[in-house]
C-alpha cells in the first residue's frame, strides 16, 4: 500500500502542498508576511457622533477661555491687585476637593449625555448672569453683606501684597464679590461635568481608534483656546459683557448638539479592586504605576511651572503690552498646542511614550523659564508657543494612557481623580503664582516655577519607572486583559 506523500510546512490542514492558489484565491495564511495597517491620521473623524460632540465642545471650550481671559483681566483692572489673581483660582479649585469623587461616580452610573446636558444649561444660566452682573455693575447697591465682603477680599489681599502695592488696592465694587461668586458657580458646574465631558468620547468611536480620538480633540481643545483667548483678547477693548453672553451661547449650543448623539453599549468590566464607590478609582491609579506617574508629573509641573495668572502682570508691567499683548500671551501656547497636535495626529504612534512625555516635560520647563526671564514680547511669544507644543504631547499621552487603560466602569471615578489632580494644579498653580507675584514680584515667581518644574521631571523619572516602561499606546489594553508589557 502506498502512501501519502508527506505535507509540507506551508500547507495548511485538507490542501495537498502542491496546490497554489489561484489568481482569484487569496495566498494560504501564513505564505506572505501581512503588512502593516496604513495610518489613518483621520479615523475617528469619520465617526459622525464623535465628530459632533467634539465641534460642540470646540465652541463650549471657546467661549470658557474667553470667560477665564475675561473674568482674570476684569478682576485685576477693578481691584489692581495680583492677589485677587490667586483669590481666583482658589474660588475654581475649591469645587474639586468638595465634588469631584462625587462627580466620578456620577459619571459611571447616570447617561454622560444627560449629566452633559443639564451642567450646560446650568452654565448657560450662570453666564448670562455673570453678563447681567457686570452690564449692571453701577447699579448694584452697596448693601452691606457686600460692602463685609469687600472688606474682606481686601484685608486677605493687603497680607499677601508687599507695603508699596498695598495703598494701590481698591475693592469698591459692589459687584465683585458677585463675579466671584458667579465664578465659584461656574467652577462647581465645570467639576461635576468634568467626568462625563472626557469618558464620554470613549463611547463614541471603537476601542482601536481612541488614541486618534483624543489627539483631534485636544487639537479641538487648543484651537478653540486659541480662538477664545485671541476673541475674548479683542473684545476685551470694548465690552466683557459681550464675552459672557457669548460663552451662554456657546454652552447652550453644546447641549443642543448632544441631543442626536448615541454612544455604544460596552460591556462591563471589573477593575480588580473592592475599593467602594469613589475611592476606587483612587485605588486603581495607585495599582498602575505608569498611570500614577502619568498624573504626578502633570500635577507638579503644572502646579510649579503655571504662569497663566501672571500674564495680566506681564502684560502690563513687564513687558508693557497692554491688552492686546495679554491676548497674544494667552493665546500663543495654545496655539503652539494646536500646531503640536495637528503634527502627532500625522504621524506614527510614540513607540516609547513614557520616555516621551518626560522629554516634553522638561522642555515644557525650560520654555517657561525663558518666557520668566524675557524682557521682549516677541521672544515671550515663542517661548509660550513652545511651552504650548510640549505641553500639547504630555495632554495627549496622559489622557491616552488613562482611558485606555481604564475599564469603561471605572473611567468615570478614574476621570475624576485626574481631574482633581490636573484642575488642582492649574488653580493651585494661579494662587501660587499670584501670590508669589504679589510677594515677590511677577519675575521672580515665574522662575522659581520653572525651574522647579524641570526638577519634578528628574524627580518623577526617578522614583516611578514604570513610566519608562510604557509600552506604544496601540497596544495598551484596560487592567485586566494582556496588554503585551506590564506598565506596572
């Protein structure tokens, strides 16, 4: 009896090894080397859902940073003081201790487009108030309660403020402790929709092509901070009523655009912790370490290195630019942001991303520490577009990293924690900054932050070396499934 002749290691199973495809057949698997998926820089793009929400929150941010750019110059030309600078990011960072745990587990257990929608039509009320406030600010009466607060600001401004600045100070508006009260409001709105504006676009594009996603809305983000600076800038010369009411406008525009969008049904998933409620999204970012790292180098960076509260004081006094100038200020490192992402949405995924984003830390550091020593308003211009185009890759890796990581029943929490941690310090980075200033002058505070933001990096590359480890984002998985390479 004969026998069959033996198969060779290219054939596969019921297919003699002398059989080749035909010209219409595809090659048996395994025959030719598959090539390599052609990079889309526009994949998420052509998911209409993702792309409405985004062009919304492209005009909600907008007219947010018009408000921000508004209230900051308002605050300082009614009460010339740097402290009420500070004053102002401590009214926006006092939300986020009190609501932001909350307002994770809120996101994780109610519809995000639902919590999107009511926060919205509540800032739309808070910013036509604000207009109101502000329109109406001659007419207010001196009422009492008022007039205590005033006092108040005042008293708490004299103790920061060196002697010389203390006789300049003047708190006579009655209508300022409304702004900040409409602007402590405005902070507790922006916290709880804080969670559902980010986890959100998870939801609205496929798993492989969230990285894509949160490249072009940071690029909508930036664009639309750029926008909103160099508007409000403008319209700063004429009216801050009329930035307020845009910024209704707008808020009231991303809850229309919301009412059509649908999210996909994903499948729950179980983080591995038994951290109850909120804390668990605290407990999980402690278990991965490249996501700890992620945020602590965000957090002190920002925290040391934030200079946004010292631009109405550069403008004026340092570099003696005026309005125009602080819009210019304002606007240049989200322009250098818009530039960087436009650039990474090109370009191949960062093979080594944790190596990456303290690269970009550093020089984020040391863009802040040329601006903090200029004397000319062009050289501060391209040191902030600088800072802005660093800052821009740190953005995009660390949401990337967190959302990718993050099982979709814990991203909420997850978010939230983040969001403490980033919001904290861009306002805590505002009072220290302002106050700094006010001590010590707008100079010597920008350096010292600078120079302590390239000491986190060394500090952060040190003590969490998981971060180095972090493998090509395209290959990160939620905790619990294989993600290729431990990045704790």
């Amino acid at each position: 009896m004969s026998q069959a002749p033996p198969r060779t290691h290219a054939a596969s199973d019921g297919e003699a090894s002398s059989q080749a495809p035909t010209p219409h057949e595809p090659p048996p698997e395994g025959s030719f080397p598959t090539p390599a998926p052609k990079h889309d820089p526009y994949a998420s793009l052509r998911y209409p859902f993702f792309l409405r929400y985004m062009l919304g929150n492209f005009f909600f941010t907008m007219g947010r940073h018009a408000l921000t750019l508004a209230i900051g110059w308002q605050v300082y030309e009614w009460t010339n003081s740097a402290a009420a600078l500070g004053f102002i990011g401590f009214v926006n960072v006092l939300p986020l201790f009190a609501l932001v745990f909350p307002a994770g587990v809120l996101s994780d257990r109610v519809d995000r487009r639902q919590i999107i929608l009511v926060t919205m039509a509540v800032s739309c009320v808070l910013s036509i108030l604000l207009a109101l406030c502000t329109y109406f600010h001659e007419a207010i009466p001196s009422h009492a309660l008022l007039l205590a607060a005033n006092s108040l600001l005042k008293d708490a401004a004299a103790f920061f403020s060196s002697a010389d600045a203390q006789s300049a100070l003047h708190f006579d508006n009655p209508a300022i402790p409304i702004i900040f009260l409409l602007q402590l409001l405005q902070s507790t709105v922006r916290v709880i929709s804080g969670p559902a504006r980010t986890t959100i676009i998870p939801l609205l594009v496929p798993p492989d092509k969230i990285n894509n996603a949160f490249i072009w809305n940071s690029s909508a983000f930036e664009l639309s901070a750029v926008l909103g600076a160099g508007v409000g800038g403008f319209v700063l010369l004429y009216s801050y009523t009329l930035i307020y009411a845009f910024d209704a406008i707008f808020a009231a525009c991303l809850a229309f655009i919301l009412l059509g969008v649908k999210t996909r049904q994903v499948t729950a998933a179980h983080a591995g912790t038994n951290a109850p409620g909120a804390l668990a999204g605290v407990v999980f970012i402690w278990k991965q370490k490249a996501v700890l790292g992620a945020i602590t180098l965000d957090l002190f960076a920002v925290l040391f290195g934030g200079v946004v509260a010292l631009f109405p004081i550069y403008a004026e006094e340092v570099l003696e630019a005026g309005s125009g100038g602080f819009g210019a200020l304002r606007a240049a490192p989200t322009l250098g942001a818009v530039t960087m992402a436009i650039l990474i949405a090109h370009m191949r995924p960062f093979r080594r991303p944790g190596i990456t984003l303290l690269w970009y830390v550093a020089g984020f550091g040391l863009s802040l520490l040329i601006f903090a020593l200029s004397r000319n308003i062009f050289l501060s211009i391209v040191a902030l577009f600088l800072s802005g185009m660093c800052d821009n890759v740190s953005v995009v890796i660390r949401h990337t990293l967190v959302q990718m990581l993050t099982p979709d029943n814990l991203r909420g929490r997850v978010t939230s924690v983040n969001q403490l941690f980033i919001g904290s310090s861009n306002e805590i980075s505002e009072l220290r900054g302002g106050l700094m200033a006010a001590r010590f002058g707008a100079v010597t505070s920008g350096t010292i932050g600078a120079l302590c933001t390239m000491l986190v990096v060394l500090g952060v590359a040190a003590l969490i070396p998981a971060l180095r480890r972090v493998p090509p984002l395209s290959e990160l998985k939620p905790a619990g499934e294989d993600n290729g390479k431990s990045t704790t």
